[in-house]
C-alpha cells in the first residue's frame, strides 16, 4: 500500500500536532513503525483505484483515530520517562510551578544567610502576593480560553435543537423547555466568564450551577446525571471561594467524563433505552482533610496513572487532548485553600455503578 510511510507522507499529521506541543508530541523524524492490517478483518478499508492509500471513508477515520490513540499512549509514556529523567538529574520537575517558588525561596535563603531577613521579608511578601494575584487573573484569562470553544459549540448546538424542535412541528411546551434549556446555558457561561473574589456559597449553589452548564450537552450524549445532594434542601456544605473559578474546574471534570464514557460506550442507545453513559456529582463527607464535591462515572477510569502525573501540566492520554484540565482544576483548589484528590474505589461512598474515574474537589468548610 503506497503513499503510507513513503518520504514525505505525514497522513496521521504528526508534524502539525507537534506545532503547540513541541516537547510532548512526537513528529515523523523520531519515529519508526508500522501497522499490520489483515485482508480478511478490514473489509471496510478500500483502496483508491491508484492503490495508493485508502478511500476517505469512515473505517479510514476510525484507522486514523485508532493509531493516533496508541501514539498518545507512547506519548505520555515517555514524558513520564522524561519527567524521571529530570528529577535525577536534578531539572525542574515542574516549570509552571517552579517558576517564582525557587527564585523566592532562593532569594530567602541569602538573606536569612546575611541577616536581612527581617528587613525585607515585607517586599518579598509582596512579591509572592502580586505574583498570586496575577496568577488568578491569568487562570481565569486561561479557563476562558480553554472553556471558549466548547461556549460557541454547545451555544450553537442549543440553538440548532431549538430549530429543529419548531420545524418538526414539537409542541410549545417542548419548544419552550428547549428555549429554557438554551437559557440557562447562556446563564452558565455567564457565571464561568465573571471574574469574582472569594465569597462564601454553598455546595447546592455550585452543584446547581454544574447541571445548568452541563444540561444539554448531556442530553446530547445521552449521559446519565445523577446528583444526589439536590434531592435535599440543605446546602451540603459553606465554604469561601472564588465560584466562576472552581465551576471552571468542576466543568473541566465533567469535559473528561464526557470523553472517557464516549470511549467505553461509543454507541448512543435508542430514545426508548436507557443510556448506558453515566454520571455522579455529589457532596461527600469521607475525607478528613475536608468535604468535597465528588465526580465520578462508569468510563475507563485513570489506568493506573499516578495523581502526581495526573495534575502535571501537558500530561494526557486523550490523542488530541492539551493535558490542562486537571492542572487547572488542582491550581484552582490550591488557591482557594482546597485540593484535589483521587480517592480509590471504597474510599468514598458512591453507587456500585461509578466504576471508572473518582475526582474529589475538597474544600475547607466554614460555618
């Protein structure tokens, strides 16, 4: 089969996936490899009549997606490996972090050295609290970006439903739950773009706002939300924090179950049957550190990758995925007096169902 592989052939787009992720992605001139198809189990693969690759049709692009996800397994593997590799000898293990902790921590050092730790401890305060505050303008300069594309595509995907539901002829009240559907969305991303200061507000307040964002994508996806806290009027918990910012983080989870419950249940069951795809968020008390908003589904589950690696900027198995959404939402609990956890199976209550992956956003309550 020519043109695959062949001297400046790139059709799995290595080169281009390599432009904004220099140092994790892989381009064709590191790279070796081959795939072995069989006649007889790839029926769907036709050539194109100059046998010179396959036609463009769906088998191709699941061909396509198939060796891209095992290219980003090889992926993460080695930034892993790298990761290692410059612990030993002694690189920054993490240079977002890193990047004012060491020269404040440095700079500490020499003047507890020379004695004139007291007479400047008061500027280099404030150094780190400017630099703090900078770094929670850009995070969520950052969560918008981040956030922006999906805001355009599930606007749009609201106000397509809405068409289709008035020209199919949908009576007024399905239109207008559709229309109210649509609303509370706009509502949502509202919430998400507005920056505001740490406050007190309640885990029903947040929980709320996490399914009138969610809604109808997933409707779309035939995802299952179960949200046990809303079935009661307390308000679970009272913690202070910044609420456009931690909705981000929460947002960001529920974009991950999303993607990993499409991977292990691809088929969208019928309208008559039960979906398959499921989803939890709830308010939990079995952490001593705190309680949390707990995010769980039946998806594939983390694979055994450590939390350490897990909320490590640019580290993902999704093929196209950025590896931000869980370094995001850890910064966010970090700077609101949280954090974020993988708890395993049986260390926090949940339904038998919730196999897959646990996150728990754990906060400080406060009376």
């Amino acid at each position: 089969m020519y043109n695959y592989g062949e001297m400046g052939d790139d059709w799995l787009g290595l080169d281009l996936r390599r432009v904004n992720l220099p140092t994790r992605r892989i381009s064709r001139n590191i790279i070796l490899g081959a795939i072995h198809l069989h006649l007889k189990e790839s029926t769907g693969l036709v050539e194109k009549t100059n046998r010179e690759g396959f036609l463009e049709n769906k088998p191709r692009q699941q061909l396509h997606r198939i060796v891209l996800g095992a290219l980003a397994t090889l992926e993460t593997e080695r930034q892993v490996d790298k990761e290692r590799i410059r612990r030993l000898t002694g690189g920054p293990s993490d240079p977002v972090a890193t990047m004012i902790e060491k020269p404040i921590q440095d700079l500490r050092r020499v003047l507890r050295k020379h004695g004139l730790r007291d007479k400047f401890e008061s500027y280099v305060a404030e150094i780190e609290h400017n630099y703090q505050s900078m770094q929670d303008t850009l995070l969520t300069a950052g969560m918008s970006g981040l956030n922006l594309a999906v805001v355009f595509h599930e606007v749009e995907r609201g106000v397509r439903t809405l068409h289709q539901a008035l020209s199919e002829g949908a009576n007024l009240e399905s239109a207008a739950l559709q229309a109210r559907d649509l609303m509370r969305l706009l509502d949502g991303f509202t919430t998400l773009l507005r920056r505001d200061n740490k406050r007190r507000h309640s885990a029903r307040k947040l929980l709320e706002a996490a399914q009138r964002f969610n809604m109808l994508r997933l409707r779309h996806h035939r995802v299952h939300l179960e949200i046990s806290s809303l079935q009661n009027m307390d308000d679970g918990f009272r913690s202070r924090f910044s609420f456009g910012l931690v909705v981000g983080a929460l947002n960001n989870l529920v974009d991950n179950a999303l993607y990993w419950l499409r991977i292990r249940w691809p088929e969208i069951p019928e309208p008559d049957r039960s979906p398959e795809r499921k989803l939890y968020i709830g308010v939990s008390h079995d952490f001593e550190a705190g309680p949390a908003i707990v995010v769980a589904d039946n998806g594939v589950g983390f694979q055994g990758d450590d939390p350490e690696n897990l909320v490590r900027p640019f580290f993902t198995r999704k093929p196209e995925g950025m590896g931000l959404g869980l370094y995001y939402a850890n910064l966010v609990m970090e700077l609101n007096g949280g954090r974020l956890a993988f708890p395993q199976p049986g260390e926090v209550d949940l339904p038998d169902e919730f196999d897959g992956a646990v996150v728990a956003l754990i906060f400080k309550e406060i009376q």
